[in-house]
C-alpha cells in the first residue's frame, strides 16, 4: 500500500502562505482544531512546499511574528512511497504527521491515525499480538488528583494521556488531554480565576499553556477547574488483552476514537497500547 492510497490530499488541506504571520496560523489552528498547518509559498506562480507551523512553534517564539521565521522543516515523504516506511519514519522521528511532497510541491498530509485506519481495514499487515508491542510504563494518577495536577503530571510524562486509579489501585478510568481541553477556559493576559479555579499564586495553576492538547491554543493563561480527576475522567474503558491482534486493536481505535487502551492481564493493568505502537507492528 502505498502513501497515496492513505494520505489526506492537497486539495482537502489548509495551508497558510509566505508572506505572512502567526496570526494565520493562530487562526487555523483555532478554526479547525489543527496541531500543525503546511507552510507555502508562490514562486513563479507556482505552489512550493516550504515546511511546517506547529503549536510548539508558536508556544516556544511567544515574540516571533513571521511565518517565514517560526516554520519548520520535517521529515517529508512522497505518495507512491510504501506506508510502511512513512511509519517507520513516524516512529523514528516522534511525529504524528509527514508532508507528502511531489518535487517541491506538496501533494498532501499523511498522519499516524491515517495509518491506523488502514491497518483496522486490513490494508497492511496487522496481524501482530500487541502483547510485545505494548508500552509497559504507564502513566498513572489517583482520582482525587485535582485536575491541574493531573495535566501537569500528562505534561511532564510527554504522553496524551493518565490512566486513573481508584482507592484500591485499580483502574477507574482514563483521562486524555480532550478531557482536559473540554473544559479547559483559554483566557487572555494575566485575568483572576474564578472560585472553582486554582487561584494565579496556586501551585495548581498555569503559568503559561504546555503543548499537551490536540486543540489547545498558544496563550499567557489557561484556567482548569480545580475539582477532582475523578468528574472528567472517562470510566468506560476500552481495554484490550496481550493477544489481541494490531488489526483488532486498531478497530477499536477508530470504532471509539481513541489513541490509546490500557493493557490488561487478569483484568489487571499490566501496559499501554498506543496507536504509535501499532506502526512499530507492520
């Protein structure tokens, strides 16, 4: 299978053009929940693709306003690539999307969940136990964490995710940076919290937003209620045995819009699986 057959093409992406500013970006970012936006630029009337604008960039140059100067390069790959090597350099290179490029021109975007549908549709070997493939350290909290708690603790393991222990250390549920951004108040300048949110002097406030969520947007202020995990954590898990196949495991991912399902063994948790662990399968 190759690239081409999986990748969302150029005719169905946003893209944000030199000349131009952080505010375009911004502005995409926000309108359609991107993490990412392709950078182009118009050379002899033609299209040229000329590299990436993520939220990361934004967050880490608070004071850069060119696009020019804030994008990126990336690993790039081209359509009639085979998917399995554009995985395998997701994989190697931590990153959730690949530019496809056709010369200097781009052809279109291929991600990670890209390759898992394709894997949950049998269109490339998914035949795998995720048993071996599984991370076995887990991120965890208690639900009585409070919530900002919890997202610094997602933030500083680099993971989108924290499986919830109850009073007796058994899985309660999970918790996902959607959760967090459902109910996460983007705020401007250095605004006072309300009575349910930590207050600015808090050790449970945000000093300035991490780049942990699928949507979040670059800001001085992100409030959080500063209730217990335990009310926006999800309690209906999806789980899975060391035995299931990639394939299988990849259906459930898409069927329940997931990244992730703990690993469990007995009913008790013994890892992760992670759609990233899948492409290390095929």
């Amino acid at each position: 299978m190759n690239v081409s057959d999986a990748m969302t093409p150029r005719a169905d992406l946003v893209v944000v053009e030199i000349p131009g500013s952080r505010n375009d970006v911004l502005e995409y970012i926000q309108e359609y929940g991107f993490s990412s936006v392709p950078v182009v630029k118009e050379v002899d009337g033609e299209e040229v693709y000329r590299g990436l604008v993520s939220r990361d960039d934004l967050i880490e140059q608070p004071d850069e306003d060119q696009l020019a100067l804030l994008m990126r390069e990336v690993p790039t790959v081209e359509a009639s690539d085979d998917l399995r090597e554009a995985a395998a350099t997701m994989v190697a290179e931590q990153s959730r999307r690949l530019p496809v490029v056709d010369g200097d021109a781009l052809g279109g975007i291929v991600t990670v969940t890209d390759v898992v549908r394709a894997i949950a549709r049998g269109e490339v070997d998914g035949e795998r136990e995720v048993g071996p493939l599984a991370t076995r350290t887990v991120n965890t909290t208690y639900v009585g964490t409070p919530l900002p708690v919890a997202e610094r603790e997602i933030g500083l393991a680099d993971v989108p995710y924290v499986v919830v222990l109850g009073d007796d250390a058994r899985m309660a549920g999970i918790l996902t940076e959607v959760d967090i951004l459902a109910v996460a108040r983007v705020v401007e300048g250095e605004a006072s919290t309300g009575n349910s949110i930590a207050e600015q002097d808090s050790e449970w406030s945000w000093e300035g937003i991490k780049a942990i969520g699928a949507r979040y947007l670059p800001t001085r202020n992100v409030e959080i209620p500063a209730e217990e995990t335990r009310h926006f954590m999800t309690s209906d898990l999806v789980t899975v045995s060391g035995t299931r196949t990639a394939k299988e495991v990849a259906q459930e991912m898409i069927a329940n819009d997931i990244e992730q399902a703990p690993l469990v063994s007995g009913g008790e948790l013994v890892g992760i699986v992670r759609d990233v662990d899948l492409l290390e399968g095929i």
